[in-house]
C-alpha cells in the first residue's frame, strides 16, 4: 500500500523530520511504500506554500492512504489540506492515535523505532491493516 505521511512541519523545529523519519521506517518494514513530504524538500528550495500543495496533492493522488502523525496540531493548515484532498479523493485516512490503539496495543512510535525490523513486524498485530 502507498501511504502519505501528513504531520505538522512548519511549527515544529527541523520541520518534524526526526518524527517522520520514525513512522516512514515503521511503514516501510511493514511492507508499504511511503512518501515522506520531510524528505522531499528542505526549506531551503525556494518554494512557496503554493509550490509545495501542488506536489504534495500530486503526491496524494498517487498514495492509496494517509497517516496523520502522533502531535499533528489541528490549526496546521497543511494538514487540514492533506486530510481534505484525501476527502475528496476518497483515500483513507488513518489517524495516529486510532492505530496506536488498534494496532500497537501501547507501544509508541517512538519505542517502536528503537526496535529491530522483525521486532517491528512481531509488535504491530499483523491481522490489522493501515
């Protein structure tokens, strides 16, 4: 499954990366491709908030879910964004807090990362999907 990570950047310091470099790993181990919007540009580009809706819907069109991070401010305005064109594409959307309920019975991501990758596959229960 293809999953766009959506998470708060802009208020958070080095744009959230250390989070979303977390989830991508624990996404990835479990067998999903995943676009990670932190990796794609560095704030240092030059593109304007335009620019990066347009790639980031670009990149939504083409993913089959999207994962809200854990600490996702509700006033971000690109999240709002990411979970509307979702909407209207009729993509999931999965929020964080949903899936660490259903699916990592109180591990947190964060620990989560810490673990080896066959760890990672042992801790999420494998009959539940993103």
């Amino acid at each position: 499954m293809k999953i766009y990570l959506s998470g708060s950047m802009r208020s958070v310091e080095d744009s959230n990366r250390p989070l979303f470099e977390m989830a991508a790993r624990v996404m990835r181990v479990l067998g999903h491709e995943v676009f990670n919007p932190s990796s794609s540009w560095d704030g240092s580009d030059g593109l304007d908030l335009g620019q990066c809706f347009d790639i980031d819907a670009a990149m939504l069109r083409s993913c089959d879910a999207v994962f809200v991070l854990p600490g996702a401010h509700k006033d971000s305005l690109g999240v709002a964004m990411e979970k509307a064109v979702a909407a209207f594409l009729e993509k999931d959307v999965v929020e964080y807090d949903e899936w660490y309920e259903t699916m990592l019975g109180g591990c947190s991501l964060s620990r989560l990362a810490t673990f080896s990758d066959d760890n990672i596959r042992g801790a999420v229960r494998t009959e539940m999907e993103i």
